[in-house]
C-alpha cells in the first residue's frame, strides 16, 4: 500500500488516492490541535502537504503514516493488509 496520490482541497480535507485504488477523502482538522501538529493551523502551511508514498508529510519533522489513513479509508484493519508473518533465521 502506497499513496499515489495527495491534493489538499480547503481547510483541513486532503484527498488521498493509493495504489490499488482505494480512494478518499480525509479530514484531519483534528490532528492540528495535537502536539508537534498545533503549527499546522496555520491553513497556509498546511496546504503545502506532500508524500513520500508511505507518510503524509509537511517537513521531515512533521508526517503521520498513511497506515491509519489507509484503514479509515479502506475499512480494512492493519492486519489485513500488513503481512504479519514472521520469518526467523535458520542456524
């Protein structure tokens, strides 16, 4: 799962389209009352959003990853779209 696509709309509202199609919209006005993120309530340096593919970002200091975003888009919980098998070492 990768963003291929990331368009800021207004206000907080970003749209945000994966790779294997899943689309929506998102609002995440919540999450600039939040720590670190309070700064982005300024609507002008939240509008300069970008991605790296795997993160929403406005600096290197300030990104979510898309996981969260994904599965409130997609319905989907981690566990199905996060490979869980763990492979060990054979001696």
């Amino acid at each position: 799962m990768k963003v291929s696509e990331l368009k800021y709309l207004r206000d907080y509202l970003v749209s945000i389209t994966f790779d294997d199609g899943i689309t929506g919209i998102i609002n995440l006005s919540d999450l600039v009352n939040h720590g670190i993120f309070t700064v982005l309530k300024d609507k002008e340096l939240f509008s300069k959003i970008y991605t790296s593919g795997y993160s929403i970002s406005w600096s290197d200091q300030l990104e979510i990853d898309i996981a969260e975003v994904y599965s409130e888009i997609s319905g989907k919980n981690p566990g199905d779209f996060f490979n869980t098998n763990i492979f060990h070492a054979s001696n």
